[in-house]
C-alpha cells in the first residue's frame, strides 16, 4: 500500500508535467489538496486568491504569459461555480487551463447533501473537451495526464473534479496491468503543421 495520500500524487503529478504555481482559494472540499501543498513546501507557489473567480483569471493570464498551462483549483459547491467566469475567459481565449476542484464526500452525493452541486453538468460546457470525477485513487494518474495533455493540444479548458473523501486515500501510483486500467505518461510535443506547396504559392501571389 502507497503511503502517499492522494491529495499528495495528484500534486507530484502535477510537478512531473512542469506545474510550478497553482492559483486557488481553499475550502473544506479540498482539504486534502491544500494539506497536499503544504507538504509539497517550495516545489509550488500557491497563489492564494481573494476570491475563486480570480484564481481562473490568473491562471488563465499565466496560460497567456508564458505559455504553459495554467492551473486554479477551488473547493467544491459555490466555490466550483465562481471558477466559471475566468475559465470561460481562457475557453475563448484559446488558453490551456486546467481546473482542479474538490466535491463533497462519495458516500453523499445524490443526497442533497449540504453544498452538493452536479459538477460534471456545470462543467460540461466550458471544459466539454474533457471533464471527469475521480471516484477511485487509481484514475488520479490519467485524469492529470489527460487533463494537462488535452489542454496544451486543444488549448482550452480541463476540469477534474475530485472528492474530499478521496483525497485523503491511499494513493494509486502506477495502476495494476488488468483488465480495465488505463496507463498514461507525462510528456506532450506540440505538432508542426506545415501548409500545402500549392497554398503557400497562393498565399505568395496575394
């Protein structure tokens, strides 16, 4: 059994694929993040927002300045919905942001319980290129993957939703070779898109 929590892999996850600020504003749905940063000392700058709406614009005005992806994470009910305006400015924008955000305890969703708001369908517009809710520890290593990887090739916007409850197991380092894992790597290289002969002699004529 991993003595990582997964709070603290999905955050080494992130310092693999280059992630070294995280803007946000901390909540009790994402106590395990918080303490996993925490713990993660001087290998991130946590920028801590007044408020999460902010923490999607910054991340996404540090996707703009220097070209990697920007990364917010907000805890989860009204802090998740307050991530919307500045992820929507990224998604038009055409700029890589990933969100991370907590959610209420597994055991209680679907419960009305207190703050649960349906996160994918919140979502789904502004991230449709790829959002997902952990609900194992061993997805927490390719939804990062894919999150950061989707991001950087569609230049848009990823969200992984994360329960509180789950940020606290075990960690999952490198899933089981079965039957219905997935096994993903770090690294993504940018295509180079090269036009036609044929247009480039017409764009020449113009």
């Amino acid at each position: 059994m991993s003595k990582q929590l997964v709070g603290d892999f999905l955050v080494q996850r992130l310092g693999e694929w280059g992630v070294k600020r995280i803007f946000g504003y901390s909540g009790d749905g994402s106590n395990g993040i918080m303490g996993a940063l925490q713990r993660a000392g001087d290998q991130f700058e946590f920028v801590q927002a007044r408020h999460e709406e902010m923490a999607a614009f910054m991340a996404c005005a540090h996707a703009k300045f220097t070209g990697e992806v920007g990364v917010c994470t907000a805890t989860s009910g009204p802090g998740a919905i307050h991530l919307l305006n500045g992820l929507y400015d990224a998604k038009k924008d055409h700029q890589p942001v990933v969100a991370i955000v907590g959610q209420q305890a597994r055991a209680a969703l679907g419960g009305e319980y207190q703050q649960e708001v349906d996160l994918v369908s919140l979502f789904k517009d502004v991230a449709h290129e790829f959002v997902h809710m952990a609900t194992s520890p061993a997805q927490i290593r390719h939804l990062i993957d894919r999150a950061i990887r989707i991001a950087l090739a569609e230049r848009t916007v990823t969200v992984i939703i994360v329960p509180n409850d789950l940020q606290s197991q075990p960690a999952v380092e490198t899933p089981a070779h079965a039957h219905g894992t997935v096994h993903s790597g770090v690294g993504y290289s940018s295509p180079i898109t090269v036009p036609h002969d044929n247009d480039l002699r017409q764009a020449a004529k113009c």
